[in-house]
C-alpha cells in the first residue's frame, strides 16, 4: 500500500512540467521574454500645422475702399458734382464770394473813372471791347467805361461798374438780368441790353423786395439772387 501510494506521487511530480508547459498558450509571453523586451511608451502626436487656404478670394476687407474686382462693390459717388468746381450750397442766400469781384463798394472803389488815351488803356488793362457806343475794360469781375480810349464812342447808358460772369460782354449780362426780370414782373420794357432807367428801376425794386443794397445797378449779389449764376 504504502509503495503504491509513493509511485503515484512520482507520476504526479513527474508529469507537473509538462502541465505547466502546456498551460502556457502560444500567443502569450513569459516572464522572461517580458523583462527583456522593453515596455512601450506613449505615443506623443505633433500637432498638425494649420493649411491656410491657397484659392484667391474677391472678398473686400476693407468696404470703406473702391475694389476693382469686386463687381459688388460700387465706385463712391462723386462728392463734387460740379466737374471740378465747388459746389455753392448758399445759393439763394446772395452771398458775395471774394474770387470774382467782390461787392458793388469795392467795385466803385477799383473803377478808373479817368480819361486816357488808346496806348495807356492798351498798357494797363488786357481786355477791353467794344459795346454799344463806348468801349469797356475789364477788372476783377466788372466791366468799367473806358473813357478816352476812343472819343467817337463814348455813349454809355450807366457810367460805373457793371458785374459780369462767364466770359459774357456787359450787354449780355444785362439782357439776362432783363429777362429774369420781366419773368418776375418787375420789368417790362424792351430786352435791349441796355443799362437804362427802366432797367435800373425795376433792378432797384427787385433788390429791396429781396432785401440787397438798393444800388439799381448789375452787382453780383443782385446776379446771384436772379439764380443766373
């Protein structure tokens, strides 16, 4: 009994290895293997530079500007519709600008009212033309006689300054003057051209009903008012 029970010990001992070699799967590894391979770390990913988008974009960041290539965005109005030229916003008002003559007093106080002859006129003054029967010279805005240059024309209907706009003779002036007064009712004579007493009265009333200097004569306030500037 006693000797069985030994041999079926040795057999228990005996087949212990190759129970513990087949407990060990194929797919795992033992300790030994697993001290030896290192273990593996984390893995650190570095971050991916950001792509910028290569198309071309018509995008205007900048609305306040005109942008050619966007057809969306209109071209700034013109702020000066006048081609170039100030835009008055005091029409109406009769006010006296200081680039082309100035007011009916300084005017008075420019006229040469003297006589001389053809040669001192043609010296001191460029521009002087004939109209009516008198000659004219021409300074700072105003028409003004010309006394002496020719004495066979030496009829003037006004002598003193008569105020005159985009290149026009004294007489075209005052014919406009006439037709915006008769347009009015302040004027019924004749459309002449002449700075005579009818025109000079109804210039007179025009002026006082719109509160100018009630000088009866073509000043630039009174050309200002008649809207023909």
């Amino acid at each position: 009994m006693k000797k069985s029970f030994l041999s079926l010990i040795w057999v228990v001992v005996a087949a212990m290895p190759t129970l513990n070699a087949q407990q060990a799967s194929p797919g795992q590894t033992t300790a030994s293997q697993q001290t030896s391979k290192p273990k593996a770390g984390p893995v650190r990913t570095s971050p991916q530079p950001k792509v910028q988008p290569t198309q071309a974009t018509t995008a205007n960041n900048n609305p306040g500007r005109y942008n050619a290539n966007n057809p969306e965005h209109r071209k700034p109005a013109d702020r000066n519709p006048g081609n170039g030229k100030p835009v008055d916003n005091n029409i109406g008002r009769w006010k006296t600008t200081n680039g082309n003559g100035g007011n009916y007093a300084d005017a008075m106080r420019r006229y040469r009212h003297e006589r001389h002859d053809h040669g001192w006129w043609k010296q001191h003054y460029v521009v002087i033309v004939l109209v009516g029967g008198g000659y004219y010279y021409q300074d700072s805005g105003y028409w003004y006689p010309a006394w002496g240059y020719d004495p066979n024309y030496e009829r003037y209907d006004y002598d003193g300054p008569i105020y005159t706009y985009g290149n026009l003779l004294p007489d075209q002036v005052i014919v406009n003057v006439q037709n915006a007064l008769k347009q009015l009712g302040y004027y019924a004579g004749d459309i002449n051209g002449s700075l005579g007493v009818n025109t000079r009265n109804a210039i007179t009333a025009y002026q006082q009903d719109y509160g100018l200097d009630a000088t009866g004569v073509v000043d630039e306030a009174t050309v200002r008012a008649l809207r023909l500037i």
